[in-house]
C-alpha cells in the first residue's frame, strides 16, 4: 500500500491515477479545507 500526501493537487492526482492504473493499491489524502481549488472550480 502506498500513500500519497496532497492527493488532490497535480501531482498527487496523477500519481494515484498511475499507481492505480499498474495495480498498486494507495491511498490519497489531502488538506482539510472548505475552500475548492482553483482547478476544481470549473466543474460543478
């Protein structure tokens, strides 16, 4: 099992999609906040 801290910035996010994509298993965390990043934002 891997764990990715800031999964849900550019680099972790891709990460976990490679991770997952050649079988490995892991585990994404990111920072609590209630603010949605800019990239995020775009989509409702």
């Amino acid at each position: 099992m891997i764990l990715v801290v800031g999964g849900m910035g550019f680099l972790g996010c891709n990460l976990g999609r490679y991770l997952a994509e050649i079988g490995q298993t892991c585990v994404l965390t990111r920072h609590r906040t209630s603010r949605i990043p800019g990239f995020l934002e775009l989509y409702p």
